[in-house]
C-alpha cells in the first residue's frame, strides 16, 4: 500500500453482533438511544463521513431488531450476519465475508462506542497513511481502565494488547487502552484473522491479537493516542450509557452556547442532536427539547419543559409545558402547565394559559384560551377569547367532531361547546352555557336555566344555622341603612 495513497479507505466493518449481555436489555444494545437516537446510528455516521467503498454492519445477536433499524435509518449499508458471537475477530472476518476480495485500508470500529466522530477516524487514516502502518489502532489514556484491553508497548512502540481478564497483575496498571478502533491493511487482516485461535480467557476470537500478528510479520503497528478519551469510550452497561448520554448532551448544548443560545443550568437540559436553536433562544432549568423541534430567535424555553417535534416561534415564551407536535406562533404565550398534543397550532401572540389541554386545535393571531380549559378539534379564530374552564365536548362516546369559534368571538367561563357546532365570528357566548346549535354573527347565545331568588328561603327552610344567623344580620344592617337614609 502506497503511503501517499489519499484515496477512500476500502471499507468500514461496523461490529455490532455482541451479545450485550451487560445491559440486561431486551432491546440490542446498539439501538439503546443517546440524545435522541441509537449508538449505532452515530458508529454508521462516523463510518459514513470516510465515504468509504464499502460499509458493512456486523449484526448477530437480535439480529432482526438490529436489521430492521438499519432498513430504517441507513438502508445503504450492507450487513453481514455473524451467526455466533466467536469474539472481535470472528465478527470482522463475518464482515470481510461479504465484501469478497478487497484490498487496501479496511477501518474496523464498534457500534458501541457513541462519541468518536468522523473526524477522528478521518486523523487515524491519515496517521496510517502518514506513518506507512499495516495496522493503527486508537488509543487513550484513562483514568480507571477497568474492562478495556490495554495497549503493552515495547520501546514506545505498540507490541500488542491485552485483554482485561487476560492481563497480568502489572498489564492491569497500564492506563493506556484500546479504543476498539483499528485501520488495517486488507491483506494482514485477512492474514491476522486467520492466524487467531481461542486459548484465551474468554475462549474467543480476539481482534486484538491482530496487532501482535502484524508486528510479527514485520510489518509497522502505529497507536494513535487520543487527547479526547470520552470518543474512546463504549458502552457495556447502562452505568455507561447514562455517562456518555449525560456527556454527548453536554457536547451539544456547548455547541449551541457557542452558537448564541443561554443554557441556564447545562445539567438538567437535554437536547437532542436533531434539534434546531437560533441564537439568543433561552433555555431554563428542567428542559428537554426532542425530535424535529426548531426554536427560533428570543423564544424562552422553561423551566421543566418538554417539547417533542415542536416549533417555536420567534419571541415566544413557553413555561412548565409538555408538547407535542405542536406549531406554537411568533410572540406566542404558553404555560405554565399546559399540555399541547399533536395538531395543535398557535398563533402569532396567542395564548394557552394555565391548565390547558389542546388537540387538533388550531388557535388563530392574538387568540386566547388562558384558563382551564380542553380545546380539541377547533379552530379558534383571530382574537378570539376562550373563557376559564370552558370545555369543547368533542367526543359523544364513537365520533370525534369539530367546533369553530369565529374571529374576535367572547365566549364566557364554564361553557360547554358541544361538537360539531359553529360559532361565528363576533358572537358573544354568556358563561355557563351549554352550546349545541349554531351561533350566528353578533349574536349573544345564552344556553343556561334563568336564575330565580327565592325571598325568606333560608329563614324558612335553614333556621338556626350560621347562614340562617348571617342572612338576619345582613336584612337587619340594610334595613338600618335604610333607615338611616
Ligand atoms: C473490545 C476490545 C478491547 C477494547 C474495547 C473497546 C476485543 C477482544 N476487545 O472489548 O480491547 O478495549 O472493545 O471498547 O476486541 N462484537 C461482535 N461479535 C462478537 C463480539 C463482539 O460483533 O462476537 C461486537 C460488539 O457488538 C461490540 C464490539 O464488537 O460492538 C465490541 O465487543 P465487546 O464485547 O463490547 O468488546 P469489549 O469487551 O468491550
Ligand atoms: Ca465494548
């Protein structure tokens, strides 16, 4: 191989066919999400980002989970199945498998090993090319090594790695590990793979052992030593998966702070990696923005606020809400404590106060449902104003209906707007109303029993009580008043 080769790599081996037995999980370990979505989708970007000839994915244990993701987020990839888990080794020849012949740079890494970045892998090429290597392996220093092969170097140089439970007693206090990302030469691969044998602790087929076969040909083993060793790490349990989730968050909200965005308290916001934050967005303590949510310039975000595939628009202000599929206006107010299900559309300066449950819902500019209300399957015109408690009943126990409430129409606290029914613009609706015929334009609708005092009621029908000893003292003052005029 050329050293001044600056071509593609030859093909990235993803192994992700592991059995995970660590996370105690159901679900593959590589589909386990961080900041949103799974290891293995940020091992196939980095892979992806050498635009290499070939890209394979070793997949084995749940295998139809695992198949069935990739169809979804990466349908270009190919796989290969490794039908045992044999260990690293066996993994990558499983991947070979299906490339046939191949020469030049083959790129191994791991589909549990969530923060390298295209970036890295890209240094660790050039490395390779640089150095004239038939292998190169990443490496880091760290704190507590426990569990990770750790690089034995002879004068400097990488001689070959030891697994943990392989390791001596003195190789145990090596701080120097492998990341479990390689590049190697096709042909000393090939080689190397079908020098490896089992008599190891694990009784697998070690990928490592690789690295002392090359260098027994003679051949130039290079160990690129990362200053970043969190890129390094993998996930084995859920202890580490909740570190580098809390750390690749970390990641992304630095990235938005240097981007113009306020981050109050970094450790309890979450943000995922396909989230969209224009400069001077304010997020406070206790927020999580998920999926495809966009927020635009001056919006406040929080405290304790959930938005899942929301639009914010600029200015607005959202408190103590949970949303989802939402379109929330420019100047817009929302919360605090409101829940915003999908199809609900806010506009510019509207509101949706306190305890409001919306659905299917779209509120027009300026319009304004403040208090305790549900609003699902409406369309709230411009301006209009929804009073405290009012309920849009639209479900009769088989059809969900919808309702319309006209521009700038008042309707009054504790009505009950009774679907399908239209109210039209510029109509006044008086409180405690039960509608369910249409209103027609400037109309007042009154829908409620009249109300009747009944003189001496409580006199005569509560005597002795503390109302019945309030109402004398209250019909003697103003009988004194009275008199008094
Ligand atoms: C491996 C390395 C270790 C390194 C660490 C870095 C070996 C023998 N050890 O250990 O030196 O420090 O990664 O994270 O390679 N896999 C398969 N098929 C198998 C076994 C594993 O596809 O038969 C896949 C797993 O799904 C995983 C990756 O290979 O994505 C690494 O396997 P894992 O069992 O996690 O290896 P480690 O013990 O972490
Ligand atoms: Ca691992």
């Amino acid at each position: 191989m050329s050293t001044t080769d600056q071509g593609r790599v030859a093909a990235v081996v993803i192994m992700a066919a592991g059995a995970g037995t660590r996370m105690k999980s159901a679900t593959a370990k590589v589909l386990h999400p961080l900041a949103g979505r799974s290891m293995l989708s940020y091992a196939v970007d980095a892979a992806s980002a050498l635009e290499p000839e070939h890209l394979v994915v070793v997949i084995g244990h749940q295998r139809e989970q695992v198949q069935a993701h990739l169809d979804e987020i990466a349908p270009q990839v190919i796989t290969a199945v490794q039908e045992q888990p044999r260990g690293t080794g066996d993994a990558v020849r499983s991947g070979l498998a299906a490339l046939g012949e191949l020469t030049g740079e083959v790129v191994v890494t791991s589909g549990d090993v969530p923060l390298l970045t295209g970036e890295t892998l890209w240094e660790l090429v050039r490395a390779h090319r640089a150095e004239g290597n038939t292998a190169t392996l990443l490496t880091t220093i760290v704190d507590d090594p426990t569990g990770y092969g750790r690089i034995v170097r002879e004068a400097g140089e990488v001689a070959r790695i030891v697994e943990q439970r392989d390791a001596s007693d003195d190789e145990r206090q090596i701080t120097e590990i492998n990341a479990g990302i390689y590049v190697f030469d096709a042909e000393t691969l090939r080689a190397g793979i079908a020098a490896l044998s089992t008599d190891n602790a694990q009784g697998e087929l070690y990928l490592t052992d690789v690295i002392a076969f090359a260098r027994s040909r003679a051949g130039r083993v290079g160990g690129t030593v990362l200053t970043d060793s969190l890129q390094a790490e993998g996930v084995n349990d859920r202890v580490q998966l909740a570190t580098l989730s809390a750390e690749l968050n970390r990641r992304i909200l630095r990235r938005w702070m240097i981007e113009g965005v306020t981050v109050l308290d970094p450790a309890t916001t979450w943000v995922h990696d396909s989230v969209d934050l224009a400069a001077d967005v304010t997020l406070l303590p206790g927020t999580s923005l998920e999926g495809a949510t966009s927020v635009a310039t001056g919006a406040v975000i929080g405290p304790d606020t959930t938005l899942i595939d929301v639009e914010v628009g600029a200015s607005a202000h959202v408190v103590r809400t949970h949303a989802t599929l939402a379109v929330i206006g420019e100047g817009a107010e929302v919360g605090p404590f409101s829940y915003l299900r999908p199809g609900t559309q806010l506009g510019v300066k509207g509101k949706i106060g306190a305890f409001v449950e919306t659905k299917n819902a779209e509120i027009g500019d300026g319009a304004k449902v403040p208090h305790l209300t549900y609003c699902g399957d409406a369309t709230v015109g411009e301006g209009a104003n929804i009073g405290a408690g009012t309920i849009f009943a639209n479900y009769d126990g088989v059809h969900k209906s919808h309702t319309t409430v006209g521009k700038g129409s008042f309707v009054g606290s504790d009505s009950v707007l009774v679907a399908p029914v239209e109210i039209a613009d510029g109509v006044y609706v008086a409180a405690g109303s039960t509608i369910t015929s249409a209103v027609g334009p400037g109309e007042l609708a009154v829908a409620r029993g009249q109300q009747r005092n009944i003189r001496g009621w409580v006199a005569r029908k509560r005597p002795g009580t503390r109302t019945a000893a309030a109402a004398e003292a209250a019909l003697e003052q103003a009988t004194g008043q009275e008199r008094d005029q």
